[in-house]
C-alpha cells in the first residue's frame, strides 16, 4: 500500500489476514473449495484463493457475496466464536413449533448440566 501512515497500514493488513483466516474456516467447516465457491461467486476460480493467500482483498459487495453463499450475515462473519454447525442448528431450530422447541431447551439443559457435573 502507498498509504503514508504506517500504523494505517498495519491495521489493513491485519484486518484482511482476519478476512482471508475466516474465509479459510468458513469453507472448512462447509466441505466447500475456494475453486467452488469462486465460480459460484461468479469469479475466476482463483478469486477465493487470492483471498486466502492474502493478496488480495475482497469488496464489501464481494465480503456480502461471501456471507450471503454461506448464510450468515456480516455481524455473524466477524463473530469469532460463530461457526455454521451453530447456524444451522439455529435455522433448524426455527423451524420446530413451540412443543418441540421446549424438548430441545430440555435436552440441551440435560447436557448441559451433565457436563458440569463430569467436569467436577
């Protein structure tokens, strides 16, 4: 970059290895190639992969492109400790009605309190 503020700079830098680390995570736990999701996007099958190497960037409607193949939103995209095995539990889960809801509240309560008491 021929930014005249070397701290800029820095902060651009580690802002895209975030992107390109969490782009990387995100075909991962989606079994998807960044081939695939480059010619899916509408991209050279290279565009994923520029990304990941961090050479590149990607716009903001590209990063919207990229959330929106593997429905998430932006917010959920920066969100370390999100992960699409709990977004599609989530979207699952709107799908029960309210009866089967609470038996799935009542069970992940169980499992819950059953690890506790194995980790004392």
């Amino acid at each position: 970059m021929d930014n005249a503020d070397p701290e800029e700079d820095k902060r651009y830098e580690a802002e895209r290895r975030l992107v390109a680390k969490r782009i990387s995570e995100l075909l991962v736990q989606a079994g998807v190639t960044e081939s695939k999701l480059s010619i899916e996007l509408g991209h050279n099958k290279d565009y994923i992969r520029g990304i990941t190497a961090k050479h590149t960037a990607p716009s903001l409607r590209g990063l919207f492109d990229i959330c929106h193949y593997f429905g998430i939103t932006p917010a959920q995209f920066f969100d370390r400790n999100f992960s699409l095995t709990i977004s599609d539990a989530v979207k699952l889960m709107e799908r029960l009605d309210d009866e089967d809801m609470e038996f799935v509240l009542t069970v992940l309560n169980h499992l819950l309190k059953k690890k506790k008491t194995a980790t004392k």
